[in-house]
C-alpha cells in the first residue's frame, strides 16, 4: 500500500444532508471514489453531522438548558446515521465496523475503505479526522465541506472576505477561537487545528461539491482550496 494513495477525508454533514439527504451528490461521490479504489486507492472517510447534529440540539435546548457535553454526544450520534449511511453506500469496498473509537480500526483489513464517525464529547469529526491521520501515518486530511477555501473573512457576512490558498497552522490558529464549542462553524476547528499542528499534518480545506477539483487533489495536481500546514 503505497502512503501517496492512502486518503483521510472529512465529508460535512452539511453536504450529505444539506435539507434531506443528497442522493444526486452521494451518487456522484459514489462513483468518484470507486473508480479510484480501482486505481489502488485507500479512503478513511469522516462523516461530519451538520444540520442533523444542529436541529437536535436546537430542539432540546429551547426544551431544558442543554450541556455542551450533551449537544456534543446528540451530534455525535448524528455524525453515526450518517456514517452509517455511507458505510451501507460502500458496502461491497467499506469494512463493515464503522470506526467510533479511537483504536477500534488499526488497518484497512482486505477493505479499500473505512467510514468513521465522531468519537467522544470535545472531540469534533475534524479533530477525528486529524487524529486518524497521525495513527494511520497519513501526512495530509481533505476537509470536504461547503467552503471553497478559508477565508480571510466570513464569507456570508462579509464583502471584503478574501480567499487564503496558503497558511501556517501558526497563522490560522491566530485567526479563530481558541477553545471548542458545539456547532462553531470554523474551516477546521481549534482543538484539530493544534493537534495537526502539533503532529505536523497539512489540511486541505476544498469544496466538497466539486468533484472535479477533488480529482485534481487526488492526482497531486493544482487544486481550488486552501492549504494549511
């Protein structure tokens, strides 16, 4: 298994299930990724929670006050359906175990490959993402979500907002919140951030929609998106 095809990716939630579930897009995704498991590719792929995980936790919070551990274990649970659901996509190529623990999957096992899904309280789908990568001995994470690039700026909220194609972990880190919270809408989230940084692995933060430019990273060719190292 050479370690240039072995790919970590993490795929939002709100991309799986922007509204109801985007079957048109996991078909596309589908077929992309077969096609490159012919080519010898390895895929660990990190279903995000999105709007699931945020609607759970809007719902019991205007119930009772809500703990961040709780919002953390209701989107955990949300980030597990939808990992299911690719597991069940990649049945024939996917190991049957979802991967929800630390330690639980230590090699692809015959399978070309894994869906995982979040792990504990504190611990985003990114981070898990990030952490997979050090244990597996992956140098690079594909963070796959709605975003193009990081931004200098909220893109939503801000004309002024600039696309960043290269920055430091050192860098980025000055640019977010330092400590972790349920739902904080960030490119990659602080407590992963410091972890990759710490481990010295390079996320590509890139649009999830094109597949085209997903090809383009893959291949180790000029990609739109943002690398952070």
């Amino acid at each position: 298994m050479k370690q240039n095809k072995v790919f970590v990716m993490a795929l939002g939630g709100s991309i799986i299930c922007p509204e109801k579930i985007n079957t048109r897009y996991l078909s596309r995704f589908y077929k992309l990724i077969k096609d490159y498991i012919k080519k010898g590719y390895y895929f660990i792929i990190v279903a995000g929670g999105g709007k699931i995980a945020r609607d759970y936790q809007k719902a019991a919070s205007r119930i009772v006050n809500v703990s961040d551990e709780d919002k953390d274990w209701l989107g955990i649970h949300a980030t597990r359906l939808n990992a299911h659901l690719l597991r069940t996509v990649f049945r024939k190529e996917a190991d049957p175990v979802v991967f929800d623990q630390r330690h639980k999957l230590k090699k692809f096992n015959n399978h070309s490959i894994i869906i995982a899904s979040g792990w504990k309280p504190g611990w985003s789908t990114d981070f898990v993402a990030v952490q997979i990568a050090v244990d597996f001995k992956v140098k690079r994470v594909l963070i796959l979500g709605k975003p193009k690039y990081v931004y200098t700026h909220n893109p939503e909220k801000h004309e002024i907002a600039r696309p960043i194609k290269k920055i430091t972990w050192e860098d980025y880190l000055k640019r977010i919140p330092k400590k972790w919270k349920p739902g904080l809408h960030l490119p990659v989230d602080p407590v992963a951030s410091r972890l990759a940084k710490e481990k010295n692995i390079e996320v590509i933060v890139a649009s999830a929609k094109d597949l085209k430019n997903l090809t383009n990273i893959l291949e180790g060719k000029s990609f739109k998106g943002t690398l952070i190292y």
